[in-house]
C-alpha cells in the first residue's frame, strides 16, 4: 500500500504538493516511485524558469522507464533539489522530504484548489 501524506495535495499524475505560503514544495508521490522502480538519474529544470500548470518540468529516469514530472501549478521555479542529482535514490527512499524535486513560486492560487485531497489521491490510485 502506499504512502499518502494527509498534509498534502496531489495530482492524477502522481506529483505530490506542499503549500508554504505562495511556494510550492513538488515531488513525486510513493506511488509513483514504487510504480518506477530504482531511480537512476533525474533531470531538473533552470531556476528563474516560468512554468505553466501541466508543463514537463523534471525528468527522472529509472531502471524500468523514463517519466516526465509536470508542474502542478503556474509560476517561477524558485529552487531545485540538486542533490538528488547525486544521490537520485533519494526519491526512492523518502519521497516526501530528501526526494522533493523543485520549489515554485506560484503564480495563481487558485490552482492550489483544483488538486486532488489525500482522499481524493488515495481513492484514484486504490489505497482508500
């Protein structure tokens, strides 16, 4: 069974968020990694770099596939997590704090509600 956070919102994609004021705190979820296998490599995004709502923001590459992360909300990447560029297995072993992926200023607050609650997220992927 995986691991569904309840202080956190999720997207259909498995990208999971954490709101801190107007940044946005974006991983992917345990599902996800579970789904993806051993993470080998992941390909952040430039900081300063605007991002809308959906676009291919983080490529992580496992043993199994290559997957795109999509930004959940609109706004500026703030920060990246670069050391998961050195220790990518990171995503795999704790997904919701060293596994985190980028940080996004977010531009329209009102996308914040349009992703899924932990029961939502937990009911999409067959964990409720």
């Amino acid at each position: 069974m995986s691991n569904v956070l309840p202080n956190l919102r999720y997207t259909e994609q498995h990208e999971w968020v954490k709101v801190e004021g107007d940044v946005a705190l974006v991983g992917i979820t345990d599902f996800a990694q579970n789904a993806l296998g051993d993470v080998t490599f992941v390909e952040l995004p430039a900081v300063d770099q605007q991002v809308q709502k959906g676009d291919d923001i983080v490529v992580v590459e496992s043993t199994k596939a290559a997957s795109d992360v999509y930004a959940p909300v609109s706004g500026k990447i703030v920060e990246v997590n670069t050391a998961i560029e050195d220790e990518p297995e990171a995503i795999n072993a704790d997904p919701f704090n060293r596994g985190w992926l980028v940080k996004i200023q977010i531009s329209d607050q009102s996308e914040i509600e349009a992703l899924m609650s932990p029961e939502a997220y937990a009911k999409h992927i067959g964990s409720d």
